[in-house]
C-alpha cells in the first residue's frame, strides 16, 4: 500500500492555503479560563476578564476570525481584527496566542520593559526581511510588499473616525494582503486601538512562519510559487519568534518571480 502523503513545511505562508482550523481552536480551547460558546450562528471563545472574544461567524464566510477588544465586559468593542476566509491559520494564532498570554497581565509584559517586550514596529521587521514600500500605493495608503510581490503590509494614511473603522464603513488602520490588493487570496484587517504587539507578532508570521500542510491542502493555482520541505514531527512549533528550518533540503521548486529589495 502506498504511504500516506508527507506533511511539508511549505514558504512562504501566505501561499499555503488557510491549512487546519485546529491551529486555532487547540490554544484557545486549553487556555485556562476561556470560555467556549456555539451555536448554528457563530463560534464564540471569551477571555476570563471578559475584554477579548474570538469568533467564528460561518456568515462571515469560512475559516473566517473576528477578534474583539472591550475595555470592560459587555462593553462595546474598543478594537477588531477580522481574519477573512482563507488567511493562513498560522497568522490567526498569530495573533491569538499572545493575546492569550498578554491579558493576564493587561498587556504590560508585551510593552516596552516587559518581559515578552519585542522592538519594532511591522513595518521595520518587515523591511528587514525584505518586503519593500510600493511606489504606486494607492492614494491614502501605505503598502509594502513581499519580496516576491505576492503579499501585501498595507497602512492606511489619515484619520477615520474608530467607530467607523468596527463599523466596516471605512477601511481598516491596517491591513494583511495575500495576493494582489485587486485580486485578492485572502484579507486580514486590524482597526486602530489593536495592540501593536499582536499586530507585531502576526507580521512577523507573515513574513517568516512556514505552514505545516499535506501538499494537497497547498491551492493548486499557488504551487508554483512555494517552497516545500519534509515537516519532521518535532520541526514545527508555532510561535511569533524565527520559524524552525525544515527537516530536510527543499524538495520542490522555489518562489517564481524576481526577488526586490
């Protein structure tokens, strides 16, 4: 009988597909004191202070997150990060795991002098890792772009009211592009009053994480343009730090397209 497929560790991660929605669910359903809620509407995990909730609306399209922040319980949301259909679920967790640890202590391990405390904004981690600013932004933004062009760091320019931002009436403070903003793979959108640590950290994912995928979980259409390597049981551990390096030499082709700095 033929073995089963291998898993990979396939680069870069926006390209892999949106991958396992237990990537997700595993950190949040063994946090201590969330909470987990479900109904036909919508999957609900809720921080134990009551300031946080995850949500899984299938309205929203699948595989889709939207995560909410409240300066108090059963307020009104203060920010939102919405993790739209297909965004790699390595991103999401991202952005969720630290979120998780960082409300223990109201975020001030994650701030300047904390212990979990990283220097630099996204925009300068990326920029280290070669995603270079886009000359032709379209006006009242920012990009940056990837290395191989296909994968968007979006920064809007300008005040917009916050309510209107959690509203959805204008664009989000900033924004996490798969594709080409015309045609896009998949969306991730973060309001402004997002701690700029979780926004850190899922930057940081999108420009150095690999996804653990089977190859057919790799879209069809974006398999060209990836780079894979045998995932040894051990070589993945998700986190917002350096990713691991694969378990053995590349065995498919690398990105297409010219490499700018």
């Amino acid at each position: 009988m033929p073995s089963a497929s291998p898993l990979l560790l396939v680069t870069p991660v926006y390209l892999a597909g949106p991958g396992d929605p237990f990537t997700v669910t595993f950190p949040l359903d063994t946090a201590p004191g969330w909470t987990r809620t479900e109904t036909a509407d919508v999957l609900r995990y809720t921080s134990p202070c009551g300031r946080a909730t995850v949500a899984h609306e299938p309205a929203a399209g699948p595989r889709s997150w939207t995560v909410r922040g409240y300066l108090a319980p059963d307020g009104e949301p203060f920010w939102a990060a919405r993790f739209g259909p297909g965004t790699p679920a390595e991103i999401t967790t991202a952005f969720t795991t630290p979120l998780i640890d960082g409300l223990r202590s109201n975020h001030r391990d994650y701030l300047e002098g904390g212990p979990q405390y990283r220097p630099g904004s996204p925009a300068s981690l990326l920029a280290e890792r070669g995603w270079w600013p886009n000359p032709n932004s379209p006006s009242g933004f920012h990009d940056q772009i990837a290395p191989d062009g296909r994968a968007y760091y979006r920064h809007r320019v300008g005040y917009q009211p916050p309510q209107a931002e959690l509203d959805g009436q204008v664009p989000a403070s900033w924004a996490m592009i798969g594709g080409s903003p015309h045609r896009p793979l998949w969306q991730a959108d973060f309001t402004i009053g997002v701690p700029f640590y979780l926004l850190t950290r899922s930057a940081v994912a999108l420009a150095v994480h690999p996804a653990r995928r089977l190859r057919t979980d790799i879209p069809r259409a974006n398999r060209p343009h990836v780079t894979t390597g045998r995932a040894a049981p051990a070589a993945f551990a998700l986190s917002a730090e350096e990713p691991p390096t694969p378990a053995s030499a590349p065995n498919s082709t690398t990105a297409g397209g010219p490499r700018r700095r």
